[in-house]
C-alpha cells in the first residue's frame, strides 16, 4: 500500500494477518485495527502521519519481526485492546509507543513485551495499562493530553 490519503489498511471487526507487506506514505494510520483479531507478520511500515499501527476497540494483535520507521507514532494501544509484540524495529518516530485509555466504556489495554524490547523504545505507558510480562516502566497520566496533535499524533478530522 503507497500513498493512502488516510489509513493505509482498516480492518474493523475482522480477522486476519497481515503479512510480507509494505505500507508507506499514509496519511494517517498504516494499520488501524479496531474491534478486530490478527497478526502482523515481517511487515515493514513507513512514513506514516499519524500512527505505524493502532490498536483499539478491543482488537487483538500480535506484532511479528515489524519495522516501523518515520512516522508519528510508531504503536497506538488502547480501549481495551491486547497487544502482542515479538520483533519490532522502530526508526526516527516521533514517539515509539503509547498505551492508553481513550473512550472510557472500554477497559484499560494490556501489552505483552519483553524488557529488552521496550528498552529499545521510546513510550508514554498510562498507569492503568496492563502489563503482561511485569516489566517496571515509568508511566504517564493522562496521556490523551499529549496525543492528537498536542504534542504527539495528528489531530482527527471529523
């Protein structure tokens, strides 16, 4: 996928994988899974506007060998969502990780990922984020603060 105006690939309420894909030059999101199950696997994601991939609505998602480079925000968590990450390269990203609540109907998300790779990362985790593997991190309050253009991200358009 080249050029998207705005998300790369949307995948809402499905199920699949991704897989020996190139995304590059998207407006917004190069992935947006939102109320869906899959996997990404040796998937290369490049200059993205807003975020590499985006997890939220109670998705499910393992991330496989995935390079992220050049974009806003290499990972987006939230609402609910599990993410699974084994493999991940992330290059010149504005931010490499945030993990949050968004729309409080959804509980907080939950993130599986070794220590050694989410030392490599830079990340805005919120407290209330679940972490599978234990790993002791510095959280961030309210990280919709920073997100949507404030600081990190792009704002939405409605």
């Amino acid at each position: 996928v080249t050029n998207a105006k705005y998300d790369g690939i949307d995948v809402d309420f499905s199920k699949g994988i991704i897989q020996n894909s190139v995304i590059k030059d998207c407006g917004n999101d190069g992935i947006d899974f939102g109320g869906s199950m899959g996997n990404i696997v040796n998937t290369k994601i490049l200059h993205c506007g807003d975020k590499g991939i985006s997890v939220g609505e109670k998705s499910q998602l393992g991330i496989l060998q995935v390079a992220i480079q050049d974009s806003e925000i290499a990972l987006g968590l939230k609402d609910e969502s599990q993410l699974r990450i084994s493999g991940i390269e992330v290059k010149n990203n504005h931010l490499d990780l945030a993990a949050y609540g968004k729309k409080g109907m959804f509980e907080a998300p939950q993130l599986a990922i070794t220590s050694d790779e989410l030392s490599k990362l830079s990340y805005l985790i919120e407290p209330s984020v679940v972490l599978v593997n234990k790993n002791s991190i510095h959280s961030t309050v309210d990280i919709k603060n920073y997100m949507y253009g404030k600081k990190f991200g792009k704002a939405s358009v409605k």
